[in-house]
C-alpha cells in the first residue's frame, strides 16, 4: 500500500494512469508524446508505476505496451474506504471499467501463498464461489475440456467455456462465453488466462482477459479487481469480502 499511495503523490504518474484509462496498451513513445519532459523522464514514472503494480507492461512483437492494472486501487478501497463509506460507494472505484474501447485488459495481483493452494482457489468450486460473486467453477480441468460456471441461486448456468491450456500450477487458458445477463449474451467469446509466478514467499497472479470486441459491455471484465481482491483477501486472511458485487450470488 504504501507505494501505491507514493506513486499516486506525484501529479504526472496520476496524468500517466488518466492517459492509460483513456486509451489502455501505448507504448512509451505514444505516452511522451503527452507530456512536455523527456522520453527518459516519463520512462522513470512508469517505472515507479510498474513498481507499485499499478502498470503492467507486455511485449507485443517488437512494442512494449503499458496497460493499466485496477488492481491495487482496488485493494485500497477495501482496506481504506469501504469500512467507512456506504456500501454502495464500493461501485464507484471501478477505475478501469468505462472504458469504451476494450481489447485486452491485463490484472496482476501478488499474494501470500503457494502456487499449489492458489491453483486450488481457482479451480474447486466451492473455494471459487467464496471470491467470485458467489459463483463456482465447475470441470475435469483437462485441455479441451468444458467448463460451467453456476451458483445455487441463479436458475441457468452463468457462463461457459473451454479450457484451451491446463497446466497446474502455472497457467490456465480458458474460452469465455456469459450467459449472466441479456447485455453480455451476445458478446460472444473471448480468453481468460491465468498465470502463476512464485515469488519469495508469495505468487504473482496475473489475468489477462483478451480477445473482446471493441466496445465490449464492461460487465465482460469489469469485475476482475473485486475478484482478485476478494481472492486475496480470503487466501491470507480466511475472511470474506463484503462489498454487493462480492454478495451477488452468495
């Protein structure tokens, strides 16, 4: 928290997540061209940015591209604001989620545990369910295989999808399809990846939702800060979050 809540003291490295919140995924070069200092100027915040995990870079062919990581915002609200705001405020920090032009969305996330208890937290049904709006997972998890996710309280399943890479504990490659309202019905599928990294006593976690559409309806991938805070937060502490999205189908 503490080098989150330092990145975010400085003015610039505020404008440089405004800029990835506009237009998510630039490169270095298209972010200096914002800002009247030098190329290796701006490259410094952004690395103070990566440093805190509130960006994420990716190689993409010969690019490097910035993507913006809610993740940690997130985390502060849980910790800072929601005990002490309404619980519907908790809707408000959703930083990442209106944006209009969607691609890939990219979520990293480090967490105090093993990578073989973090692969079970994704893949049982009922740890999942403690962290996912109260909606679990179900499959062989083998490559090829299907899964469904469903929840006691919903009358039909609420997605489902393929599992396209079953390689435990590191990666997870999953076809999407969500069936949890009209307005995402007819988005078609897009990819989710989960990707396991140890770290010292802690895994990297990183999500990235790819393959939307552009101008995908938010609900697609909005929710993955609550998700991963919630997964988090139930990983090191056994204690469950609280917020509504958290309680949607619990």
């Amino acid at each position: 928290m503490d080098a989150v809540f330092r990145a975010l003291a400085d003015p610039t490295r505020r404008s440089l997540l405004d800029e990835l919140f506009r237009e998510d995924g630039q490169t270095l070069n298209a972010l200096a061209e914002r800002f009247e200092m030098t190329r290796f100027g701006v490259m410094k915040h952004l690395k103070q940015l990566e440093e805190a995990g509130l960006v994420v870079a990716r190689r993409r062919g010969r690019e490097k591209l910035h993507f913006l990581n809610p993740v940690p915002i997130r985390l502060v609200h849980d910790r800072w604001v929601s005990k002490y705001a309404e619980p519907w405020a908790a809707a408000l920090s959703g930083l990442k989620s209106t944006l209009e032009s969607p691609m890939e969305k990219i979520f990293e996330i480090y967490i105090r545990t093993t990578p073989e208890r973090l692969w079970e937290a994704i893949t049982d049904p009922e740890i999942r369910s403690k962290y996912n709006f109260g909606v679990g997972v179900t499959s062989d998890w083998t490559p090829g295989s299907p899964y469904e996710m469903s929840s006691p309280r919903a009358d039909a399943p609420l997605g489902e999808g393929e599992n396209l890479e079953v390689d435990p504990p590191r990666r997870l490659v999953q076809s999407m399809i969500a069936l949890w309202s009209d307005d995402v019905k007819n988005e078609g599928t897009s990819r989710v990846t989960w990707e396991i990294e140890p770290v010292g006593d802690s895994c990297r976690l990183t999500v990235t939702h790819d393959q939307l559409r552009e101008g995908a309806n938010e609900e697609l991938y909005g929710g993955w800060p609550m998700i991963l805070s919630g997964l988090k937060t139930w990983l090191e502490t056994g204690e469950l979050l609280t917020t509504p999205g958290s309680l949607l189908y619990s």
